[in-house]
C-alpha cells in the first residue's frame, strides 16, 4: 500500500511539473524565447518514463517493501522536494523542462542559483537514486543513474552554451559550481 501510495504521488508530481512546465513554454516562446537540445530532449523524456516503468516492476516484484534503511532515505528525498520547490519557485515563468532562452534576458540568481548553476539537475539525479532505493530496486538506480549522467553531459554542455550565447549566464555564473554548493571554483 506504501509503495502504491509512493509511486502515484511521484508521478502525480511529473504531471502537475509537465503542466506547469507546458504553461511556462508558451508563454517563454511568446516572448521570444529559443529552443534548444530538441533532438536530445526525446531520449530524456524516454529516460525518465523508463525510470519510472523499471521501478514500478522491479519495485513490485520484490512486493514493493521499504528498505531498512526508509527513515534515512524519505528524509533525505523529502529534503530534495524541498529543494525542487524551491529552485521552481525561484526560476518562476522561466522554469521548464526544456532549454528555452530569452535572448538577452538576465540570469536567474536567486534562490538555490545563489550557490549552484543546475540544483534542478541535481534534484533529478539525487531523485534517480532515492526514489528505487526506497524500495531496493537497485537495478534500477544503478541503470538510470548511469543514463542520466550520460545524458546530462549533453543537455548542460547544450544548455550552458545557449545560456552564455544569449544571456548574462557567463558573467553570473562563473564562479559558482554546478552542483555542489561551497566547493572551491578554479
């Protein structure tokens, strides 16, 4: 019943962000905004509905029970969702699920922006991990984790040169760490 409860609530989340993130892009390419990464953007729209299919299953065929180690881990995710909101809330009508750039819109640096280029890539990929390791579906985290990294390296490569081309992205951003807050940048 956990599980169930769990998994309808994370996917809820997807589909209320899709909405918010569809909303957001209409209004971003009514101001001008450009698309960027759309021949990337299919695999990671794939990535994550395959995501949450092997959690499903191999969740549910190890009956969908909690790890020993639940308190840790709902904590810790219930920290992340925490941040999600929060790098949301502080990206406004510019968040999306897509790289859309307003050309020579100002950066965004408020928020969790004020310590980390990408806390929203970070949620997700803390979130790849999380989410199966709640209920010990470790193939999965290991697979998705991988693919996300790889797919990440294309998308922030795709998205950081969109955003120094067109923004004040280069200027605000260069010394601030991608996703780890208060480490030393070079």
């Amino acid at each position: 019943m956990v599980f169930y409860a769990f998994f309808f609530f994370i996917v809820g989340e997807r589909l209320v962000e899709l909405a918010i993130a569809k909303r957001n892009e209409r209004v971003l390419k009514a101001t001008g905004a450009k698309e960027f990464g759309a021949r990337h953007y299919p695999w990671i729209v794939a990535m994550h509905a395959l995501f949450f299919v092997s959690f499903w299953i191999e969740a549910t065929l190890k009956g969908g029970q909690l790890s020993p180690w639940w308190p840790f881990l709902f904590s810790f995710f219930t920290a992340v969702q925490g941040l999600r909101i929060w790098t949301l809330w502080s990206l406004g009508r510019l968040w999306n699920t897509k790289i859309l750039v307003l050309p020579n819109a100002h950066v965004v640096v408020k928020g969790p922006y004020r310590w980390l280029r990408h806390p929203n890539y970070l949620i997700v990929t803390l979130e790849m991990i999380l989410i199966p390791l709640l209920f010990e579906a470790y193939w999965t985290a290991l697979i998705f984790s991988v693919l996300n990294a790889f797919l990440l390296s294309i998308r922030i490569s795709t998205e950081e040169q969109a955003l120094s081309a067109m923004t004040n992205y280069k200027h605000k951003f260069r010394d601030r760490p991608r996703f780890f807050p208060f480490r030393p940048v070079k």
